[in-house]
C-alpha cells in the first residue's frame, strides 16, 4: 500500500491472529457430531492436528509434551477426551480457556520508522507486548 511516497509492507500476522481457541474448537466439533457421529471428531483432526495439537498444549492437555514434539495418536486421544469433558459438563471448559490463555503466546509486532534529516537517515524500531498494548522504541541508530 502506497501513501503519499510511504510504503506499507504487511507481514503475516498484521491483519489479525486466527488461532484455534477451546471455545471455537469445542462449537466448530459439537455442529460436526450432531450431524455425523463421533467420527466428526477424527476428521476434524486430521487436516487441523498441528494447530489442535498447539491448543491442546497451551490447554495444558499434553502431559507436558510440547505441541511440535507431540504424536498424532496422543494427540488425537487428547482432542477426544478434552471434547467429551466439555460434552459432559460444559463448565469445564472455562479452566482450559483460562489455561489457553495464560500460556498462550502471540507474536509481537514490529513497525519500523525511516526519518530523511538532509544526509541523515534515521531508523527507529517500534514494538508491541503482543497482547494489544502500544508500541514502545527499542532500538534507534543512524544509517550511513
């Protein structure tokens, strides 16, 4: 995006995080399941296990194991135990929401100014808390 001679660049996560929550994959399984079963939840699974996998870690439901070390066949367990306590008894969810929550990590977001002084350049790197907070500087140098 150009404005006025400024370039924007857009990196990845600039337009918003799309993470599976407990919430979300709770509600997205449950409208699955009343229509086909119980194999819904396997199939969900398959084409979504890294980011399940991820939830189900950050939901402290891996025994510890961290989600990129973590096999499907556990995982999957994992996914369908985590799945039938919500099923059971709703409330359940709230401390696994809670557990997401305080463990889960976002990335912090990086803007970068260029100031033109005559022959001086001047770089100032901004960065967020990656929770929504403001940007504070972190590092300003002059370029040659």
């Amino acid at each position: 995006m150009e404005y006025h001679n400024l370039w924007q660049i857009d990196v990845g996560h600039a337009r918003g995080l799309e993470e599976l929550f407990p919430l979300k994959i709770y509600l997205d399984v449950e409208q699955l399941v009343e229509g086909n079963g119980l194999s819904a939840l396997d199939s969900y699974f398959e084409p979504r296990k890294y980011r399940i996998k991820k939830a189900l870690y950050y939901m402290d439901l891996t025994g510890g194991v961290y989600y990129k070390s973590l096999e499907d066949q556990p995982a999957l367990e994992a996914f369908r135990s985590f799945y039938q306590l919500i099923k059971e008894d709703y409330s359940r969810l709230h401390p696994f929401d809670e557990s997401y929550r305080n463990r889960f990590k976002t990335t912090q977001s990086t803007f970068i100014k260029v100031q033109v002084y005559g022959d001086e350049v001047r770089l100032e790197i901004y960065r967020d808390d990656a929770r929504g907070g403001e940007y504070s500087l972190t590092k300003s140098m002059v370029l040659n």
